[in-house]
C-alpha cells in the first residue's frame, strides 16, 4: 500500500473526518480549478464540506461509499466535493464545478438529511 502525503484533514457536516490528500487536490486544481491558487481550492472545499445545500449518498458498494456534497454558489452553480468512505477513514476524491442543479444520477442516490 502506497502512503498518501496529506495535505490537511477536515470535518465535513456529517462529522467525518476528510483526508485531503496531495495527488486528489492537485488534480482538482489542475482539471477543474486552473486559475486558482492552492489555499483558496482549499478553502473552496472546505466550505462545500462543511456547509453543503445538498448531500447525496452512492452505498451500491459494500466496501465504500460515496457521498457528494453540493454547494450552491451565489452565481447559481453548484460546486460538488466528492468523499469516498471506506472502512479505513473518509477521503477526498475530487471537486469540480456543476451546472445549475446538481447531476441527474446523483439526484437518483440517497438524499442525506442533517
């Protein structure tokens, strides 16, 4: 098993702790967030994370789960941030931004109520 270098752990609104690592946020930034600097990707996640307008739940695998939290923004899209939860701890996978209403297979999923 390869070690992940972390870039910083935070709790998202279902009370999991996220490991933020450096390859998942590096490919955020470069596919989806080009022109901006690390920490505001950073603070950009941390926000969907923590205070999300919806929270989506893909439980079709029993060793994982996927929770998408979205974020609507003041422009009228969301923001996704996307955690997969595996039995060894909650990690980031990726974020990137959406249309105007989250994605019609995620709406399919599991709406979690907080």
């Amino acid at each position: 098993m390869t070690k992940r270098k972390i870039v910083t752990i935070i709790t998202d609104a279902l009370g999991d702790r996220v490991i933020v690592g450096e390859e998942e946020l590096s490919h955020s930034i470069n596919k989806h967030f080009k022109n901006l600097p690390v920490d505001m990707v950073l603070e950009l996640i941390e926000r969907v994370l923590k205070d999300p307008t919806d929270i989506f739940k893909d439980e079709t695998l029993k060793e994982r789960v996927f929770n998408f939290f979205y974020k609507l923004e003041s422009s009228s899209r969301f923001i996704v941030a996307v955690v997969k939860v595996t039995p060894d701890g909650a990690f980031f996978s990726s974020a990137y931004p959406t249309g105007t209403k989250p994605r019609n297979t995620h709406k399919k999923l599991k709406k979690v109520k907080r």
